[in-house]
C-alpha cells in the first residue's frame, strides 16, 4: 500500500546501498508487523477487490450475449444501464467513461441495437452515464486524500513509536504491537530500547486508557525516557524522571481545563484589574475581590461547587498515570537490572526449564504524584547464554477466553520457548488470539530481549539458578538505587 512504501523510505533514508537493501526489508517486516492490525476492507477505504473490478466486463459480456441468443422475446436491455454505476466504484472517471460509452453504443447504433429502448430510457441512460463519470472523479478525489491523510497520519504515528531494530548493542531484540482500536498503529501500550552510556535500556509500558487517547501520554513518556537513558545513572532515576514528567503533564492538564471551564459573569465589564484576577486562576489562584466573590458565589455569598470542583480537579489530576517495567542490561550482558512501577513481570527464558516471572520489588505506578513516599528499587539478575527476557503489557496477562479465565502466560509461553527470538512474539500473538478466540480489546505489546554473552559458559562465578530441578529464582542481588 503507498503508505507503508512511503514509511519504509523514511526508516531507510541516509544508508549506503548494500545496508539499505537489508534495512528496508527489516523496516518492511516490522511496518506489515504493525499494520495487519490497520488493514481495511474495501467499504472502509481499501483497493476494491479484483472481482469488483471484473464484474462490469462480465456482466457487460454476460447480458449482451445473452440478449442476442433470446433475441426479442426477452428485453433485458435495461440491466445494462446498471453498469456504469458498478464501474464507478472501481474505476476512475476515465474508465468509467469507457463503459458509459460502450453502454451507448450498444443501445443507441441501429446496427448492434440491443434491446428496445425507448428515446426516454436512452435519456435516463445518458443522465446515469454522465453521473456516474462525475461518481468516479469524485471517490478518485477522496482516494488521493485519504491515502494522503493516512500517510501523514502513519508517519507521525511511526515517530512516535518506531519499529523495534533486531538489534541493540549487544543485545537481539524481537517485538510485536497491536493496537486495540482498528485503523491505528499507536495506542496506550508502548517499548523503547536505546543505547546508553550506562547500557541498553529497555521500556515496557501501558498508559491509563488505549486508542487514539492515550497516544499524547505515550509520546510523553517515551521523550522523557529517551532523554533520561543518556542523563540518568540508574533505572529508579530514570522512573522518577518518567513520573515527574507525567505529574507535570496533568497538572498542566488540570490548568488548562480549569481556564476554558471558567465563565466570566454575565453582564458585567472587568477592569483590567479584575481582568488579570482571572488570568491568574487559569493558573490555579483563586480570584479574589468584590468580584471574585459574587462571580462565584451564590445567593449566600460562599462560593459555589467549590467542593465540586476540587473534587473534579483532583479527579483529572490522578487519571493520567501509567505502569511500566524498566530493564538496563549490563555492558558484558552479564545481568539484567530490572525495576518495577506496577507492570506486569517480565519472564526469565532459557536453560530448558519453564519461564518464569522476575518480580522485582514492587514500585507505584509512574503519574501518582507519590515518588517521595513510594521508594523504588531494583533488582539484578545474572544472566546464562541462551537466556532470554519476554516483558509484556497487560494485554497479554489480562486476556480471558470464554469462560472468564485469564490467559495462563507462563503455561502457554513455556508451551513456545523454542521458538526463535524473531519468531516467539508472533507465536506467542497467534496463541494468545486462539485463546480468546479473537476477542481482544485491549491493546497488546510483546518484547522479547536475546543478550550476546561474553562465553559459552557464562560469566566467571555464575552458577545459573539454584539447582537443576526448577526455576528457581537467580542468584544476583536486589538492592535500591535511591
């Protein structure tokens, strides 16, 4: 589809021509990736199928065949006034001319007269021909610009959230996206991984609400965290960062909202006094003065709704929160820091023993406003080669199939641990939609990290997990990074 040719260009723009070929097709892959989700049906915007395209020949072909073989015993003259119309939902203006055209000729020329037509019904058919042409231009128009719309809108929505490279650093990367609203590649889930100087650094998370309403938040936090992987030492920095930054974002919400609610008394002339009392509650200050009080009062001079509309404010203020995993890996890939603000667990694959969930000392969710009272820590854990990280949104953990029952993800994923890095996301997607039986309603994020370990043995002291009989959690160390 022109779109996706035009976001693979942007993802392959600025190579030299043997790496490009190799990073368009990966860009393609993680563009259709992402856009089996988007794809529309033809009443919805998509090319028209091929069919649609050979039905006026086939019938054209079909009713004058058929008209010359009944001869005059059956007028079926009129059913080819019809095909000018159904030509016009498939072509443009230029070939529905031509059949409006071969339409005419064969009801009107004496020599091929098909039918018998009357002068009124070649006048119908005329009106209908030309409307038809002017249908075509019309819908050909509106095609340009809705593909020129959704180009615009899918790059910006690539740049917010750009396809997952294969590879970060030492580290393999595989992922998967799906939006919970049709039509859209971004919704409230949302990764990151970056090079840092203190390593890759990985984000998994999923902002309050999905759809197209929680793209700004998404946006938000992954420039915050963007900038925090190249300013920030530690991963319980980089989630103050990320929750200061959503703090600032509703408040500023709950600023603007509060000014274009306000109503300024009907009737009356403010001075420029009162005037600058009223820009400055948009700001959050009360107005105060003779005019503060009776533009807000009521018939007992206190203020009206004022419990209200603190109540509202506050309201606004703690809906804009998100949760979210952050995951640092080591520069010899050795270990894996891992802290938690509310997200669902990351699964630990590799050695041939089932996943199982790194629970990482719980942290609250980014947005509260709670960082100071909420301390978040972080966890270490020693990695072994061939070990593997799936982190997740809660689209995947919270899926229930007919019966109610949630989706068992360490059962199911252990069921797909031999799968290739690049194939386990897809696996893992198929499986999770056969489980529900296709009714998925939220949005759905899979990462899958494959690090690059110094030997096949591991790191020097690194004995794997405490005995061979189960997933036992890893020796490492937990500790806060406050």
């Amino acid at each position: 589809m022109p779109w996706s040719a035009r976001s693979v260009r942007h993802a392959v723009a600025g190579t030299e021509p043997g790496e490009r070929a190799l990073r368009a097709a990966r860009a393609a892959r993680a563009v259709l990736r992402r856009q089996d989700r988007v794809e529309t049906s033809w009443l919805r915007g998509a090319p028209p199928p091929r069919l649609m395209r050979r039905l006026p020949v086939i019938l054209l072909i079909a009713i004058t065949v058929f008209q010359i073989i009944v001869s005059r015993r059956v007028d079926l003259g009129f059913l080819i006034g019809a095909i000018p119309p159904l030509a016009a939902l498939s072509y443009g203006p230029l070939g529905t001319g031509v059949f409006s055209v071969i339409v005419l000729i064969l009801l009107w020329v004496p020599a091929v007269r098909l039918g018998q037509p009357g002068n009124t019904d070649l006048l119908t058919v005329i009106f209908v021909a030309l409307l038809s042409v002017v249908i075509a231009w019309v819908r050909a128009r509106r095609d340009a610009q809705l593909v020129t719309v959704r180009t615009v809108a899918e790059a910006a929505q690539f740049a917010v959230l750009p396809p997952l490279p294969p590879r970060v650093g030492p580290v393999h990367c595989a992922g998967l996206y799906r939006a919970a609203q049709h039509g859209t590649l971004v919704g409230g889930d949302l990764f990151d991984v970056r090079q840092g100087p203190y390593g890759v650094r990985a984000l998994v998370g999923d902002v309050q609400g999905h759809g197209l309403a929680a793209v700004g938040t998404v946006a938000a936090l992954l420039g915050a965290f963007r900038e925090a992987v190249l300013d920030q030492e530690d991963l319980t920095g980089i989630a103050r960062q990320l929750d200061r930054r959503l703090v600032v974002d509703a408040e500023a919400a709950v600023r603007a909202d509060h000014a274009e609610r306000m109503e300024y008394p009907s009737g009356a002339t403010l001075s420029g006094a009162e005037q600058g009392e009223w820009a400055g509650a948009a700001d959050g200050q009360k107005p105060s003065g003779e005019f503060g009080r009776s533009g807000r009062s009521g018939a007992s001079g206190e203020p009206e709704h004022s419990e209200h509309s603190e109540h509202s404010e506050h309201s606004e203020y703690s809906e804009l929160f998100a949760t979210a995993v952050l995951l640092e890996f080591s520069s010899d890939t050795t270990e894996v820091r891992i802290v938690s603000c509310g997200h669902p667990p990351p699964l630990l694959l590799g050695g041939g023993r089932p996943p199982y969930e790194l629970v990482a000392p719980p942290g609250s969710p980014l947005g509260l406003g709670i960082d100071g009272l909420s301390r978040r820590e972080a966890m270490t854990v020693r990695l072994r080669p061939g070990d593997r990280v799936l982190a997740m949104t809660d689209g995947v953990t919270e899926t229930r199939d007919a019966e109610g029952v949630f989706y068992p993800v360490i059962e199911r994923v252990g069921r797909l641990a031999h799968k290739s890095t690049s194939a386990l996301t897809d696996a893992v997607w198929r499986d999770l939609v056969a489980y529900a039986d296709g009714d998925i309603t939220d949005d759905v994020a899979l990462l899958v990290f494959a690090p690059e370990l110094p030997g096949p043995e591991g790191p020097e002291g690194d004995e794997g997990p405490e005995g061979d009989d189960g997933p036992g959690p890893r020796r490492g160390s937990r500790r806060g990074e406050d």
